[in-house]
C-alpha cells in the first residue's frame, strides 16, 4: 500500500469533512512517519536481539495477527494485550493501520453480542437534573444508614456496588442515551472501573446511536482506564468522526495511563476530532524518549490545549518537551503543574514559551519556577501572545478563561461547596444529584481577570480576538 492511499480517509478512520482539509497535509507527513517508523522501530528489535545473543520469536504471518484480532473478545482484551498491538516495536507494526481498522471493526460488531447488554428503562430518571444536557454521573457514594431526603438516591447504592450493578447501570445509561430527545452536550463519569467491554457499550450503543447527543466533551475520571479501555475510546472515536459535531474534549484525568499508551496515542490521537487533551495524574512518561518525542509533534500536533500535570515524566522527557514547545504551531493552553523541571532548564522552558504561541502555562508546585519574578515573564509573554492572535478565539477563551479543563474542573466542583444561591439544600452531597448544572457560572471560573498571578499561573486580562 503506497503512502498516499494510506493517509487518504476512510471508510473506518477518517476526520471530519469540516476539518479534513486543514488537516490532509498533515496526515500525510503523519502516515510517512507511522510507516517509516514502524519500520525501523522492528527492525532495531531484530538487530537487538542478534546483538544480545536473544533467540528470535517465530516468525509471525500477517494473517495470523489478523485472525488473532478478528476473533478477540473484547473481555480478553488486557492492557498487555492492547500496549501489544500498538506497539511500534512489535513484528507487526508494517500493518499496524490494517490491525487497527480490523480491530474497529471487531469492537463495531461486539456490542450486540455483549451477554449483559439488556437494558431496563429508568422511569426515575425521566424528572431527574443529572440527565440533562450535561450529564455528570459520580458514582463516589458515602455509606449511610438512614435514606436523606430531599435527595436524589445514589446510582448505585453502596451495598449494591459490584461489576453487575456496574454493567447494568451503564447499559440503562446507554438506553437512557439513546433514547434521549434533548441534546447532549457533555458526559461526565467518575468512580468506576470503565472496562474495554463497558466503554464500549456506552459509547457504541448510547453516545453515538443518538442522533440529537452533540457530545462535545467525554469526561472519565478515577475510571481505572488502561491501555485497553483507551485503545477502545481512540477507536471509537475515529470509527464516530463523521458524526457531527464532533467529540472535541477528551478529559480522562487520574487514570492508569502509562508509558505504554504513548505510541498509540500517537498513532490514534491524530486520526480523531480531539482538540483538547488531558492526562493529568496519570502515569504517562517514564518510557523512551524517541516515542515521547513521536507522541509530541505527531500526537499533539491539533492539539490546542495539553494537561499534564502531575505525570510521570521524566527528566529526559522534559527536555524534550522544553524543546518542543515552540513547534507546536496548534497548542495555545499548556497545563504542567507538579511536572518535575530541573533547577537548570527553568530558562530554557521560559524561552520556549516566548517563542511559542502559548496564551496560558500553568505551572503550579513546580520550586524552579516559582518566583514572582519568573512567573511575571511568563504572564507577559502570554499577554503578548494573546493580543497577537488573529482570528476569532472559541467561547472558552472569551469568557475570561484561558484553559478549558480548568473552567471544566470549577464547574464540576461547585457541587462540592453549594452557594446560598443554590436550588439545592444546604445539606446536599455528591453522592446525590452531582449536577453542577443547577449552581450559576462563576465569571471568574477561578481565574484572574486582571492579569495577576493566582496560585502561581497567569491568564491574559484581554479579550479574545473578534477578527
């Protein structure tokens, strides 16, 4: 297959046709990259192993792999299995693009063969604020012994909670998905362990069965995601990007995201409509640096906002972030809070930020750049982007915020501390409605808006550019 029939769209990973022409160039320079690294990538393994004096594996027929993914059951898929198939350095990575299109394929007809996908409607739910436009499903409960009223009871009541009140609540979800006639623009779910077969049904058979969804943002917190579970959501992602809109937020902050997903980021993360991405309090970093440097300027290149605060970085792979920085021509929000940066790269990370096109760093609990005097260079350099920026900025940028997954992040903690303008009682607790919705916006969503600093980041104090 030569390189231009690979980086043209189609039928199972393409973008979207609002999108598809800004982007085809850039596919095509991503296509060469997969191809010709994965090339080279096995072939080191081979060179490595004679060198090292390692018996070599039997060679591996590209029907077999094939018929291996064909006939995998998504419940036997494991996150070794996953990091596996997206590896670069596996014997089948010259057919990594077929592999996956296989596997989309597999995933697309498992959901009616899933054993506990039998829905029951929800009648309960019909005059229930959690299903509304904004769904925010939190299945934190705190044990109680009398029923409080005047609440919303919990989805899962704590002495139900197992893996078949689980899969039944998230099939009900699906239906009640589905089944929805106003739109949906966000999904939220946090506390509980969202396996490769559960992602599945839930997206498959709810998000993207319902014509009037709109999902905009999917947000999966402490969901226990891995390997597995993520290579279903990039799948699925690619497999849905001729649905409009598109799914443009991907918050999946606090998982089991390692350093074996970065490949498969790589390789997937360009192929979907994400413009917006967060890994924050994952374990992602720690593995090569190659493949880091791979998932930067070939992953992250539509990115226009990247969280990796509190990851696992390594100081190898924070230098070649720093270097980075100023060749992503996208990206306009970088979250780096508590990321390790050495005493002795605290310059060069300034001087990467003024040579980008960055409105917004975020550098909490970060001691080597921590002084006033540090952060105010940083504030001025984002001012100054900010004001030469050209272009109309999308709505999260004009409302005074300049990162959405911190305006998303105050948003959903506003159930946590009600206000005295709230509808709901004083008593209220996330076990029970988790609708933030019912609490008003915050004009300041946490944020400065004088161009101060706050908790050690900036914002830009000007308004974004009307053209």
């Amino acid at each position: 297959m030569t390189l231009p029939e690979l980086a043209e769209p189609c039928a199972l990973l393409r973008v979207s046709v609002g999108k598809q022409r800004r982007r085809y160039l850039g596919k095509q320079k991503h296509a060469k990259r997969i191809v010709g690294g994965s090339e080279r990538y096995a072939e080191e393994v081979r060179i490595r192993n004679f060198i090292k004096g390692v018996e070599p594996l039997p060679p591996v027929k590209e029907c077999e792999v094939m018929d291996y993914v064909r006939k995998l059951k998504l419940e036997d898929l494991t996150d070794d299995r996953a990091a596996h198939l997206t590896s670069p350095y596996s014997l089948h990575a010259h057919i990594m693009r077929e592999v996956l299109e296989e596997l989309t394929e597999n995933i697309c007809a498992s959901v009616q063969n899933c054993e506990w996908n039998k829905p029951t409607e929800r009648r309960e739910w019909d005059m229930d604020f959690r299903f509304l436009h904004e769904w925010w499903l939190s299945l934190r409960t705190l044990p109680y012994r009398e029923e409080p009223n005047g609440h919303y009871p919990p989805l899962i009541p704590w002495s139900e909670r197992g893996k078949e009140a689980e899969n039944q609540l998230l099939a009900d979800v699906a239906l009640k998905i589905r089944q929805s006639k106003s739109p949906l623009y966000l999904l939220h779910l946090d506390h509980i362990n969202l396996t490769p077969e559960q992602t599945n049904v839930l997206l498959l058979d709810g998000v993207f069965r319902n014509n009037n969804s709109g999902v905009e943002t999917f947000s999966a917190q402490f969901c226990n995601i891995g390997p597995a579970s993520l290579l279903v959501i990039l799948l699925i992602l690619n497999h849905a990007t001729q649905l409009e809109p598109q799914v443009e937020n991907l918050h999946l902050a606090y998982n089991w995201i390692d350093a074996s997903c970065v490949n498969m980021l790589t390789t997937l993360l360009p192929l979907t409509s994400i413009t917006r991405l967060s890994l924050r309090g994952n374990r992602f970093g720690g593995g090569d640096v190659g493949l880091f440097q791979e998932f930067l300027m070939g992953g992250c290149m539509f990115l226009e906002e990247l969280d990796l605060g509190y990851t696992s970085l390594s100081a190898p792979e924070v230098y070649q972030l720093i270097r980075t920085i100023p060749l992503l021509g996208q990206l306009r929000v970088l979250l780096l809070d508590g990321v390790p940066v050495p005493e002795g790269k605290a310059a060069s990370l300034l001087r990467a930020i003024q040579l980008s096109q960055l409105i917004k760093v975020s550098l909490i609990a970060i001691p080597a750049c921590s002084s006033d005097s540090y952060l105010g260079r940083v504030a001025e350099a984002c001012r100054k982007h900010w004001t030469g920026r050209s272009g109309k900025g999308s709505g999260w940028y004009s409302r005074g915020s300049g990162s959405f997954f911190e305006a998303f992040d105050n948003r959903a903690s506003t159930f946590f501390r009600p206000r005295d303008r709230s509808a709901l009682p004083p008593g209220y607790r996330p076990f029970t409605t988790n609708d933030p919705s019912l609490h008003p916006w915050s004009r300041r969503l946490g944020t400065p808006t004088d161009g101060t600093r706050e908790g050690g980041w900036f914002t830009s104090p000007y308004p974004a550019s009307q053209g």
